[in-house]
C-alpha cells in the first residue's frame, strides 16, 4: 500500500494572535510553528501503524516554503519513509488540494490521510477537495480505521455518536481524535531523518476563489461578576434575568 | 437563488436544519434573490422549512441517500442546485456537511468558505462574508470571488425565527449514483442534544479528582437538560469519553451558556469554547486564568458549589 499523508504546519497552541498591514496579515514575527496537531498525532501515526502492519510505503506531503522543512522533518523523524514539498505559498484550501491531488495522482497512492482540519484556519476542507479532484470516497473524522486487503473499515465521528463504513482504497481519510497515539520522534529517528529523501515540487497553476481579506480580534471581555459561593439562588437569578442565558 | 440543505436525522428534521433556513433566507435577503430548502433521502415535514424562509422546498426522495456518501451527495447536491438555478449553496458545518463543502467547491468550480457565523454582505458587487479563526480566537472576513458559492454554516450563529408559511415541497428527478461507501453501523446516544448543537452545556475538568465524582455533573446537567463536556487531560485519562473533550484540539462549541468546573481555563481549552454567549467558571483557585475569560465566576470548591448549584437551578426550574 502506498500512503499518503498530508502535513501542514500551524501556529503553535499557546501563539499570540494579532494582525499586520492594517489587519490583513497575520502576523508571524515570535510565532513558533509546529505541525498541525491532527495530522502529526493522528493521520500520520496511523498511517506508519498501517504500513507496519502491512507493508507498504509512507509518504509526506507539504504545500509551502523552504521553511516549512523543519516540519517536514519531523515527520521523516516520526517515521515517515519520505516526503515531498510543493513549493508555492499554500494560499486558499483551494490551490493546496489542486497540489496534493495533483502528486496523488501522478504517484497513485492507495489511501491519502490528512488531519480533521488545521488549528489556524479551522477549514476542514481539503480533504473533501483532494477526494473530488480525485473521484474517490472520502470518510472524514475517522476516530478508528482497520484495513484488510484494500478495503477499509472506518469509524466515523458524527453528531453525538458514530456510524462505521466499509470503502475500498482508493479513498480519502481524514484524522480525529483516537485514531492513533501520538508519537514523539527518538534521537534515532531525528538522526535517519536528516538522510531520508525530501524532495522538491513546483506547483501545478491554479487559482484562490475565496481569500481572507481582513481580520479581527473579538472584543475584550469585561470584567468577570464574582457570585458568593453560599448563594446559587442569585447565580441562577442572574443568569435568568440578565443573561437570559436560562 | 441560494440552496440550503436541510439535513434530517432519521427523516426529521431538527433546530439546525431550521437555523440553517433562516441563514439561507437572510442570505437571499442581502444578494437580493430567494432561498429554496433541499432535502435528501427519507424525511416527514419538509414544507415546515418554508416558515424558516425558504420559499421553495425541493425533495429528492430516494433512499438510497439515507445513508451517507459524500461523493454520491454531492453530485445529486449539484445536479439539484442546477436544476434550482441557485449559485450559493449553503450546508451546515456538521459531520456530513464538512465532508461536502470542499467537493461541492470543486465540483460547482465554487468559492468555498467553512464554518461561517454571520450572514454575508454584498457591497459594490464584493461578496464577504465572516467566520472565525484561530480556533475563535479572532475573526477573518473572506472574500469570494467566483460565481458560484458554497458555505458551511456554523451551528448555534442565530436563532432561527419563522418569517413565512409551510412551503409546496416539489419532488426534483435526480439521478442518484451508487454510493462507494457502504454504511455498516450508525450509534447515537439517545437523548442528550449533541455537543455542537447543545445550547447548554456543563463541562468538568481535572478539578474533579476522579470520574467515580461525575454524578453531581451528571445532575447539574439532567437538571437544566444541558450536554455534558469535559477538558482534555479528563478525556485522555479516560475519566470520560472522548466526544466530551472540548477546546482546540477537541470539539469547538458555541452554546448560550458554557459552566466551567474545575477547568483551570488553559489557552487550548478557551480557544473552543470562548465564543460561548455566556460563560460561568467555577473554581476554587481564585488566580485561574478562566475567570479572565468568564461573565460569572464562583470562587468556591465545586464539591460544595455545583451540589448547591443543581437545588437552586431545581428550585428556578420548578418555579418557571
Ligand atoms: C497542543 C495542545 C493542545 C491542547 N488542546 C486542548 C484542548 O483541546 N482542550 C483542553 O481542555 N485542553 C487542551 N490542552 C491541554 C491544556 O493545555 C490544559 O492542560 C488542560 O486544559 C487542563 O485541563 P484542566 O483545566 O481540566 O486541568 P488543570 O489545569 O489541572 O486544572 C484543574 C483546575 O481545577 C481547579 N480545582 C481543583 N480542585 C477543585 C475543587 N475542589 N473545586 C474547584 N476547583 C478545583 C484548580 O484550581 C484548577 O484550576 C492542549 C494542550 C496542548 C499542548
């Protein structure tokens, strides 16, 4: 089976968030960027797990700039056989699946695992892209997946439960919470890494239709309204009358 | 013409389908066109949309769509949005709606824009419309520059009010390919409204000490009809099932009123609740950071607070 797995790199959890040139950047200057939680922990880690168990190849793949390479690393240094780098500015969801559909295709790769969504832009997109672009199923949120051959048995998450189907590879998945356990790279790993292939892609054309073009932060939130501890009839008061919130 | 999907659930429809209406129809409203309601598969009290603003319902009533397959969905979705003549498809930002907004925006050669929370605007011919980022720690405002749009709504953004009548629902002739996806199992907890849409919800953490002490979270929670939530060491300590871990890298939510106990109100864990309308914090430690972030805070320990807390919310209940 040859895997494909699909990293991104994100702001790191505790990052200050604020804004340049008049609130259309985001402003990166003291950020540290670390690979987003979901695909590091999840889709990447079941993916080695996969091939593990049943052979195979797992593969890397990130669209950005050569500074994205410490990251990619980090996967190779997880466990990654090798890795691939679109280099362009991943730009909208849009033009980052037009690259990875693009790879995936040229190489086919049996099953493509990525994250249930990214920490920053919260899109949960490009899963669903790549799987359209591709004409293949995609089974997003996967909290469990067995494969047998190449078919596929995956947990689902849905609204207050789950649903388990069956797909054939070629098809899509994205990585929610218990799919795998996270795994931090051993000193042997960082030291196989450095000699692992990470090759270089130019970018396929295609175009951004839906672009951020201003942010904001949310307002302040005024001061917190302290309640006695020994009176919950009055928190219950307040939450009735001037909250309305019950 | 804007083209909402209205999801059902065992062929009913719930608060969300009806939310995502009236979205729709205050969508039509500010692009100047209407809003029409496509349902899928099996369902009972489709024209009930049409009080929720859409001015047309159309029914694709196969079963085959009754389970789900993104790929099968979103050809009919875009065979049905042709048919309607509709150039914005809105769904909702749930389990089977994220699975559908990136291939409809590849297939409809649609801008794309997920998770949206408040009603789009039209200025000089620019379209924009706002969601947050972050993990709700800021705001972007997107702007989509194709004909053809598609947005996923995310759930509790407004409060569905009925501005029209029943609506004629109209059987649409839509070839339905086969899925490639064979659904073996659906499992929902019956009962409880599901974390993203709850409304109320009581979320614990490591304050609890232990998940033997969970039942006086479980009462406050029966008591008002809210959702139970937790933080996320509480979920990987197995304390409580993972579809109660709430924050950045669990679920994001966005209830009227989120209670916070025993949570020391991390970073990663405001990010997925701090977009809450109203949020009270419990805490014995009067310097944990969530009292930054809370409306209500009460400095106490929740072995003695949440106990005194279910007999006044009883007592209100009672009452009202
Ligand atoms: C990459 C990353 C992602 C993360 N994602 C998430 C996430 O999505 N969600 C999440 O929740 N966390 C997340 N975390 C973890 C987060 O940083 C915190 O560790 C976690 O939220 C703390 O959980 P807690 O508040 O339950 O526990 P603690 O921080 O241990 O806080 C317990 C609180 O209970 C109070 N308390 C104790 N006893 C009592 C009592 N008797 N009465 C009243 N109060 C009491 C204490 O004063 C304290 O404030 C993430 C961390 C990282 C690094």
């Amino acid at each position: 089976m040859k895997l494909l797995v699909c990293v991104s790199k994100t702001p790191e959890t505790t990052a200050k968030i604020a804004f340049t040139e008049g609130n259309t950047q985001f402003d990166t200057s003291g950020v540290q960027f670390i690979m987003n939680p979901y695909d590091e922990w999840y889709a990447l880690v079941r993916a080695l797990e996969l091939k593990e168990a049943n052979g195979g190849s797992v593969t890397i793949i990130n669209v950005g700039p050569a500074a994205n390479d410490t990251v990619i690393r980090k996967g190779l240094a997880i466990g990654a056989d090798e890795a691939v780098r679109v280099d362009a500015e991943p730009s909208s969801a849009l033009f980052v699946a037009k690259q990875i559909a693009a790879y995936a295709k040229k190489e086919a790769f049996d099953v493509v695992f990525l994250g249930k969504e990214t920490i920053d832009y919260n899109g949960s997109e490009v899963g669903a892209m790549v799987a359209e672009l591709l004409d293949v199923p995609f089974i997003s949120y996967a909290s469990h997946m067995d494969m047998d051959g190449d078919t596929a048995t995956v947990t689902r998450d849905i609204e207050g439960g789950n649903e388990v189907v069956e797909v054939k590879a070629p098809f899509v998945v994205s990585a929610a919470k218990g799919l795998a356990e996270q795994r931090i790279p051993n000193m042997r790993g960082i030291m196989m890494a450095k000699r692992k292939p990470l090759k270089v892609e130019p970018a396929v054309d295609a175009e951004d239709l839906s672009v951020a073009v201003h942010y904001e932060l949310p307002p302040e939130k005024g001061d917190v309204k302290l309640v006695d501890p020994e009176n919950m009839d009055e928190l219950v008061r307040l939450l009735h009358e001037e909250a309305k919130a019950i | 013409m804007v083209l909402v999907l209205a999801e059902t659930q065992k062929g009913q429809f719930k608060k969300a389908a009806y939310e995502l209406t009236y979205y729709g129809h205050q969508t039509a409203q500010a692009l100047g066109t209407e809003c029409a309601a496509l349902v899928l598969g099996t369902a009972e009290g489709a024209e009930e949309l049409g009080k929720y603003g859409a001015s047309e319902v159309y029914h694709i009533n196969d079963t085959a769509l009754d389970t789900f397959d993104s790929q099968a969905y979103t050809k009919v979705i875009a065979a049905a949005a042709e048919k309607a003549g509709a150039n914005v498809v809105i769904v909702g930002h749930t389990s089977t709606g994220k699975s559908l907004l990136g291939r409809l925006a590849v297939r409809m050669n649609a801008g794309s824009v997920p998770a949206v929370n408040a009603v789009p605007t039209l200025e000089g011919g620019t379209f924009k419309v706002r969601k947050p980022v972050f993990s709700g720690k800021a705001f972007a405002d997107y702007e989509v520059k194709s004909d053809n749009k598609v947005l996923s709504l995310m759930g509790n953004s407004l409060q569905p009010q009925e501005v029209g009548q029943a609506a004629s629902v109209e059987t649409l002739d839509v070839e339905v390919p086969a899925a490639q996806v064979t659904v073996k199992e659906v499992k929902r907890m019956e009962g409880r409204t599901p974390l993203p849409e709850a409304e109320l919800v009581v979320s614990a953490g490591r304050g609890m000490k232990g998940p033997e002490n969970w039942g006086i979270i479980e009462e406050l929670a029966e008591t008002m009809g809210a959702t139970t939530a937790c933080s996320r060491p509480v979920a990987d300590a197995d304390w409580r099932p993972h579809h109660e871990h709430v924050g950045q890298t669990g679920v994001a939510i966005r209830p009227n009123l989120y209670f916070a106990i025993g949570i020391s109100g991390a970073i990663q864990h405001l990010a997925g609740v701090n977009s809450s309308k109203t949020i009270v914090v419990i805490n014995k430690d009067p310097e944990a950071p969530f009292f930054k972030a809370a409306d209500y805070g009460v400095v106490g320990d929740l072995f003695d607070v949440v106990p005194r807390l279910n007999e006044a919310m009883k007592k209100f209940k009672a009452e009202n």
